[in-house]
C-alpha cells in the first residue's frame, strides 16, 4: 500500500508546480483575437487583417480577426470589453469607433477613454474632396465662390449622419462659410452612386474608395484633406494650397487593449505591433490599399487620440448630429 501512495503523493506534490508553470508562461501563448467593430469586407476589416498577419509573425502566434459589426462599432467594442483583460482579446478602433462614437451617443455603456488603452497608430486613411464633373468649379477656390453666389442650393453626400465623410463635408462649409443641403445615405456605397449620377454635386469621402472614380473621369477631385498631397494622385492639390488653409480631415485604425491588460502584456503587443506596421511588406499592402502607415507607439496614439477626441466631439456637437 505504502508503495503505491508514493508515485501518488509525488505527482500530487508536482501538480501545483506544473499549474504554476503553465500560468507563467510567457505571452502570448496563444492565439489572439482581434476584434474589429465593423462589417467584414470594409475599409476597417481590410486593414486590420493586413496588421493581424503583420502581427502574427512578429507575435509567434495567430492573430484572428472577429468581425462584430453593428450600431458604429458599439456592438463590438462592448464584445471586446466583456472579455477577460489578459491580453488576448484587442481590438481595431477606428476614428469612427474610438472618437465619434463618443459623440454621437450620449447613452453608451461605456467611457470609451477610460476603457481601452492605446497600443499602437496602424496608420491614417486620407480624404479627398470631390465633385460630380457637370459641377462648373475645376479648385475648391471656385467651388467656395460658387456656393458662396448659390447658397443653399447645393448638395453633399455623405455616408450617414456623424460619419467622417459627413463631419468632413460639415468642416469644409462652416470653414468656408457656404451653405449646402447635407444628403445622408445608408453607406458611402449608395452615396458614390448618387453623386456620380449627379443627384448630389460634392462628397468628401477617403481615397481609396475615390481613386477609380478619379481615373476614369466619373468624379473631379478638387482638394486632398490632408497636409501633404497623395502620391496616388499627385496633381491634386491640398485644401491649403487650394485656398483652405486649417482644413484637415482624415480616417484613421489603431489597436487598442483594455485598460484593465497588465501594462507587461501591453507593452508586449506594443512592440509587436509596431514592429509589424515597420516590416517593409506591412508598409506595402497599408500603401497599397491607400493607408498611410505610422507603426507609433501608445504615449503617440495617446496624444493623438486626445487631439482627436478634443477637435472632433465639438464638431459633432454644432453638427447637431446623434446615433441615440
């Protein structure tokens, strides 16, 4: 009997040991889950799938992108906060989703700036101003005069009501003290359609999704909403070399954590996701589909985001655009 309680009360004593073990180990060991508050197939889903691969080769495990799209990327961040704050669970805010949102809806669940911590800025997505071609303005300086002699009898699309593509457009005619009719539609989809149709006659709207448009002659572009002009489109001026100088708008991703991760694993993800938006065939697939890679750390995208959420929410507010 005594014989056969010795093997038991050794591997008895060596559990607790082994469980230790495998609680230390060093992170990640497992994959990780990236959430993505959007729809698959956008913008945002594009992008971050491009930094989950980035990442998982830096990270040495898989990094899988969850689409929970729904309410502006509400529905998501609320599924990215129910997880257990171990560092397996991030997610991929957008400017929609990390700044609008906040205010947009006076109800939300949650302190978007107190429940995610930053990680790193992925990279920001330029916006450009366009036109229907049957538009008699050829710079944003003639679209401005134009408006200024026809106020209120011009349209701009936009992709809904406190979108980036409506509060872009909201910027241009308060900085430029014109009036225009605001068209919102469900998605900047059904949004391009109309305005190459000319039922509207302006949309500021990201270059990716402008660039064809652009080419095949179906949009006029008059201004880049940056302060540097596209390489994709290098003739385009930008809005202050067009006359509209402090005019500056753009999309942006970035990965986020919850406050709550331990500042050891956030570091870790720092440096991996850094070093995957650094890796020359990262930078080449963000530029590719018209991102502008940054690969910043978490003090930069700290910064930026309270600039962001600083510039943004007092534009909403006077847009007198809601999502409750």
């Amino acid at each position: 009997m005594r014989r056969l309680l010795l093997p038991i009360l050794l591997c008895a004593s060596l559990l607790p040991g082994a469980a230790s073990a495998q609680a230390e180990a060093p992170y990640p060991s497992r994959p990780i889950r990236m959430v993505v508050p959007f729809a698959a197939g956008g913008a945002a889903d594009l992008v971050a799938r491009i930094t989950a691969q980035g990442m998982q080769e830096e990270m040495g495990q898989a990094v899988v992108v969850e689409n929970r799209g729904g309410s502006g990327g509400v529905i998501g961040t609320e599924a990215a906060l129910a997880a257990a704050p171990d560092g397996y669970t991030i997610i991929f805010h957008s400017m929609s989703s990390a700044v609008l949102n906040a205010g947009l809806y006076r109800n939300l669940s949650f302190d978007i700036h107190r429940a995610f911590a930053p990680i790193a800025l992925v990279g920001t997505v330029p916006n450009i101003v366009v036109v229907n071609p049957r538009v008699p303005a050829h710079s944003l300086q003639e679209l401005i005069a134009l408006l200024r002699r026809e106020p209120g009898r011009h349209s701009y699309a936009s992709s809904g009501a406190g979108t980036i593509v409506h509060l872009s457009s909201h910027l241009l005619t308060s900085m430029a003290g014109v009036e225009m009719v605001h068209v919102p539609y469900r998605g900047s989809g059904p949004a391009m359609n109309d305005l190459i149709a000319g039922t509207v006659d302006m949309m500021v709207d990201t270059l990716p999704t402008v660039i064809p448009f652009v080419r095949s002659g179906q949009l006029r572009a008059l201004a880049m909403s940056t302060r540097s002009r596209a390489a994709v489109l290098p003739d385009v001026p930008t809005a202050e070399e067009a006359g509209l100088p402090g005019y500056e708008t753009y999309n942006w991703h970035a990965v986020f954590a919850a406050s709550a991760v331990p500042p050891a694993i956030r570091e870790r993800l720092e440096r991996g996701t850094i070093a995957a938006i650094r890796a020359p065939a990262t930078m080449r697939r963000l530029a590719d589909v018209g991102v502008e890679p940054r690969g910043t750390g978490a003090a930069e995208l700290a910064e930026f985001w309270d600039a962001q959420l600083a510039l943004w929410i007092p534009i909403i507010r006077a847009s007198g655009a809601t999502a409750d």
